[in-house]
C-alpha cells in the first residue's frame, strides 16, 4: 500500500557556548580575554529528490535532528558549525506544521528545499564583552536551542491528467486501455483505493501521465467515502477526465454534476480545471443508446464529452488526443503546477 503521510519530529542543532579564557604567553602576564564564539547549529533541511516515490522511510526514521555546534575555544578559536541535515522526499510533498495546519511548503520540483528547523546561534565567547572599563570579563554565552516542531508530510499524486468519477464508472480499465498500468479492476465499489499512474504515448509524439484516482461518492468534500483522501489526490492535476457510465442509467448528467459538485466543495478551482467527459462503456447495447442525447445534454453544461469503451478500446485515440490538446493549451497557460489547497 502506499505510504503517502506521516508525522515527523524535527530539531535543528543546538549553538555551541561561547568559551572563557584569556591569553596566557610568557612575557604576557595579563593577556587579555580570548574567549573564542560557540558553533551555530546545523538546520535540517526536506529536498524534493527524483526517484522517490514514497514516504516510507518515515515509517521507521521518526525522529530527525541536525548537527549541533562545536563550542568555542582559546585564542578566539570558534567552534564549528553542526552539519546540516538534508533529508530527501519525493517530489510532490506537502509540509504542514502539525501543531498550526500551517503551510510550510510545497515541493514539486525535484531540487526544491524548505528549511523546517533552524539551527541555534552560537554563544559569544569573553572576548566580545571587554571594553575599556572592564578589561578581564568572565561572561561568555550559551548557546541558542535549535528550532524544533512536529511536521505532518503528505505526499500528493503529481500527474498531467485525472480519471474522476463515480465508483464502479470503469476508470480503471479505461487506464489499463490506454497504458502500461495495470490497476486492479473489479465489479464493487473502491477497487482503486490508492491512486495508480500510467504514462501514454500517442502516435504523434505526444505524452502524458495519466492517473486513475479513488472513486469519488457524494458527500467527499466532507469526507465521505475515501472523501479527502481522493481530492488531495487530485489537486495538482492539469486537465480532469470524468468518466460516466452511460451505460448505467439515464441520469448521465446528474452523475457528472455529483462529481463537479463534490470539487467546487472542496476546492473552487478544482471546478475550474480544463475537463472532458469520457461516456464510458458505449460497447453495451444501452450505453450506445444514450450517448448522443448524453452528448448534447452535457454540451449544454459546457463540457466536451467523447463516447469511449474501456473494455474494447473504441474512441480512446481520439479521448487521448483531446486531453493531449487540454494538456497543451493548459501549461501555456501556466508557469507552475497547480498549488495545493491550504
């Protein structure tokens, strides 16, 4: 199963103290204070890393603490610095501050950083507090605790398009049609409970990676069904596929408008997104009865819908070349993916 949250501790190292020492030299009697500064604290650092895929090295490595620093010494020697800790996750993590809910990051790039615990100041050492009147202090410093939190890390589906729909409205064939993914496929509802990616080549040269998400109930904008734990998923899709059974009912619309519903809830721009209807299972005698009054009833809504048979392949070239098209028009429109919700 997917290890896709965890809650994790950090601290970032303590500053070294400052020293107390003065200078000893034969024929220097009464050299001066010397005291060398304490060492900063080393901070840990979250880095988005290519070829992670998971979260599960949290599962066993919960606690997470930076170097702290060396403490300073005589002849104003300064104590080193505690080594920072970089730790890798995969691209598409989100990092909330677990006491607040605050947004700390969103690392989407591989290469992105956020420092989550800050290394302590080191402690000045006796040098720093002579002055003409007071010529031999004894007073050096502590140094600062470094920052320490708990951390809630999500990590969130990073794919070019979304399978979104009803359970049971045959996503995941539909995928298994299309890629090289496999997902399991069965006649109850959530056979897909973790989300399963699948990358697509068209005959022109054209990509994209596809995913096939949980499926949505009404009421998962309150958490219903797999609820958040699908439209968490969905967040940083470019381009949302819905896929409706046509062939299970006459209510194509009202299924369609249960699933936008359900993401305008949760999420205002989700709604927003470049969409198409895939009006699936067309390959039953029922399904081919409804599509083009289907048709024309979710024209009417604004929404571009293409009949297709996850089970035999019919109208998938043309499905896919349509959301390479959305795919194109919607990253020129865009510099960055889309932002998580906060």
């Amino acid at each position: 199963m997917l290890i896709d949250r965890a809650k994790i501790y950090v601290k970032g190292g303590d500053g070294g103290r400052g020293c107390v020492s003065f200078r000893r030299e034969k024929f220097v009697p009464k050299g001066g204070p010397d005291g060398g500064d304490g060492g900063r604290g080393g901070s840990v650092i979250l880095e988005a890393a290519a070829g992670l895929a998971t979260l599960v090295d949290f599962k066993y490595r919960q606690h997470l603490r930076a170097g702290r620093g060396g403490h300073g010494e005589g002849a104003r020697r300064t104590g080193r610095s505690g080594a920072d800790l970089v730790v890798p996750v995969p691209a598409g993590t989100v990092v909330r501050d677990a006491a607040t809910g605050r947004l700390l990051a969103d690392l989407v790039e591989p290469g992105q950083r956020v420092v989550v615990a800050r290394g302590g100041r080191g402690g000045r050492g006796n040098a720093r507090f002579a002055t003409p009147t007071h010529r031999a202090p004894r007073r050096a410093e502590p140094g600062e605790p470094g920052e320490e939190r708990w951390l809630e890390v999500e990590l969130r589906l990073l794919a070019d398009a979304g399978l979104v729909g009803l359970p049971n409205a045959g996503k995941s064939t539909l995928l298994r049609r299309v890629s090289s993914a496999r997902p399991r496929v069965g006649a109850y509802p959530f056979t897909t409970t973790d989300p399963v990616l699948g990358a697509v080549e068209l005959p022109d040269g054209r990509g994209f990676v596809l995913a096939d998400l949980p499926g949505l109930i009404e009421g998962a904008s309150q958490g219903a069904g797999l609820g958040h734990d699908f439209l968490r998923h969905i967040a940083r899709t470019r381009v949302l596929i819905h896929v409706v059974d046509v062939a299970a009912g006459p209510d194509v619309v009202e299924r369609y408008r249960i699933v936008r519903r359900e993401l305008q809830r949760y999420d205002p721009k989700l709604a927003g997104r470049p969409a198409l209807v895939a009006l699936n299972k067309v390959d039953l005698p029922e399904g081919r009865a409804r599509v083009e009054v289907a048709r024309a009833a979710l024209a009417a809504e604004g929404v571009q819908a293409l009949p297709v048979s996850g089970a035999t392949g019919e109208g998938t070239d043309a499905l896919l070349a349509a959301i390479a098209d959305r795919l194109e028009a919607a990253r020129a429109g865009e510099e960055t993916l889309p932002s998580v919700k906060k």
